[in-house]
C-alpha cells in the first residue's frame, strides 16, 4: 500500500515505545486547556462580582485565581512542549536508524535507479517534517482540540445556541482544511520530487565533470541544469502560493466566530438573557 494512502498509520510502529509519553502529553494538554478555557470564566465571576459592590478582599481572592491559572497554564503547555521533543527525536532517531539499514539493503540497481542523492534528498526532507509534526503540530493540535471541546461545553452553560453555532463554523473551518490538505499534499510531493531530481543531477554530472568538459558539453549541461532549476521553482512556488491562500482560513474563521459571540452575546446582553460576566 502506498504511504500517501495510508495517511500517518506508518508512524504508528514508531509511536508505540512512547505511548507512555504521549498518554502524558494529552493530560497535559487536557490540563492547560482547561486552565486557558476556565480563566475567561472566572474573570466573568469577578466582573458579576462588582455589580453587588466592590469588595477588596473577593477581588484579591479572583485575582490570585486568575493568576494560578496562568501559571498553571504556563506550567503545563512548557511540560508538554519538552515532552513532545523529546517524543520527537526518539521517533526521527528510530526511522533515521531504520532508514540507513534499509539503504544498506538496496541492491546495485535500485540505487542507480533512484541515486543516493535523491533519497537523501527525500529522507532529509521527510525527518523535517516529521519533527515538526511531533513537536510542534503534535502539541498544539491536542491543546486546541481540548480548548475548543472545553471552551465550547462552558458556552454552551450560558448560551447552547452559541456554542453550536461556534462549534460549527469550526467544525466546517477544519473539514474544508483536510479537504484543501489533500491538495497541499500533493503540491508538497511534486515539490519534493523535484528536490530530488535536482539532487541526483547534481550527483551524476559532477563526478563526470572532466568528462564533460572534455567533450564540450559544459553548455548543454548546463541549459538542462537551469531547465530543472525553473520545473523545481515552478512547483515550489505554486506550493507556497496554495499554502499562503489557505494559511489564512483558521484565522479567518475564529474571527468570524468572534464577531458572531459578539453580536449575539450583545443582543442577550440587551435583552437581559445574559450578565456582562457571562459574556
């Protein structure tokens, strides 16, 4: 089965030694999350709190909360973000290691057929990615997906219609992303596939270049260097134009969102549904 296919099921034998740290990744994602989501909360008890008078010692008492929160908050995504690089070197590690038995088993054939410049190539640009999937995307897609399952149970207290609507708009934001994902994936390996084809003529020709030179070809080399060059800049650039239309969606969204919270939070607001706290 080809590995686009199978989506990430190939990092799951990898995954398996630090199942461990990953179970403590997710409760402390779970834990930061819950002290980002409640702090909103507990800063809406302090403002509900002035309207029945100011009391210096409750407001001590709300801003020594608000505090540990933050701490709490800082504390714990700081833990998770360790945990998941060190999660995150043991995995490249691993598939490095593998990867180097795995070209010692390659036969004459087979590494002309590719060139060890253009598995190189690949390989380096694969570890990359990977890193960055376990250390940064790894951490900040469980802290989002709990602050957003926590956030909106805690509107939907005040306001279900609210919640639903938020949890919607995010829902369809993160469906058309894995749609337009399927796309960038592909643009990525064309990207890629280039990268390696530059790697491999490189590799061929400079160990040739006597030869080359020799029998005057430096010219014709050298055009068909600059034709690989503008098919790889091409295909980068339409990756990073595709990239940079679709980065922005995730934003977007919440700031839809937001505008939503705050004409409907408004209107409740005016109509006596909702305390300025809740809101």
């Amino acid at each position: 089965m080809d590995i686009q296919q199978r989506g990430l099921q190939f990092l799951l034998p990898y995954m398996r030694p630090f199942r461990r740290q990953l179970l403590i990744g997710a409760f402390y994602a779970l834990a930061g999350a819950a002290a980002q989501a409640y702090s909103p909360v507990l800063l809406g008890y302090a403002v509900d709190s002035l309207t029945v008078g100011v009391q210096p010692r409750i407001l001590i008492l709300y801003g020594i909360g608000l505090v540990a929160l933050a701490v709490t908050f800082a504390v714990f995504r700081y833990w998770l973000r360790m945990l998941t690089g060190h999660v995150a070197a043991g995995i490249t590690y691993r598939m490095s290691d593998d990867l180097f038995h795995r070209l010692l088993l390659f036969d004459k054939e087979t590494r002309e057929q590719y060139g060890t410049g253009d598995l190189h190539s690949r390989a380096t640009s694969d570890f990359i990615y990977i890193w960055r999937f376990y250390s940064a995307g790894f951490q900040m897609s469980l802290h989002a997906l709990f602050l957003l399952l926590i956030g909106c149970a805690l509107i939907a207290l005040t306001s279900p219609m609210l919640a639903a609507i938020v949890m919607g708009m995010l829902v369809t934001s993160i469906v058309v992303q894995i749609r337009l994902g399927r796309r960038m994936e592909q643009a990525f390996a064309n990207v890629q596939a280039q990268m390696a084809t530059i790697s491999a003529f490189v590799e061929e020709h400079l160990g040739s270049a006597r030869m080359l030179r020799a029998y005057a070809q430096e010219p014709a080399v050298a055009q068909e260097f600059t034709m690989v060059n503008q098919n790889y800049v091409r295909d980068n650039l339409r990756f990073v134009l595709q990239s940079g239309a679709i980065s922005p969606l995730p934003r977007l969204v919440v700031q839809l969102a937001a505008t939503v919270v705050v004409l409907i939070g408004g209107l409740r607001i005016l109509g006596d549904a909702m305390t300025i706290g809740q809101y």
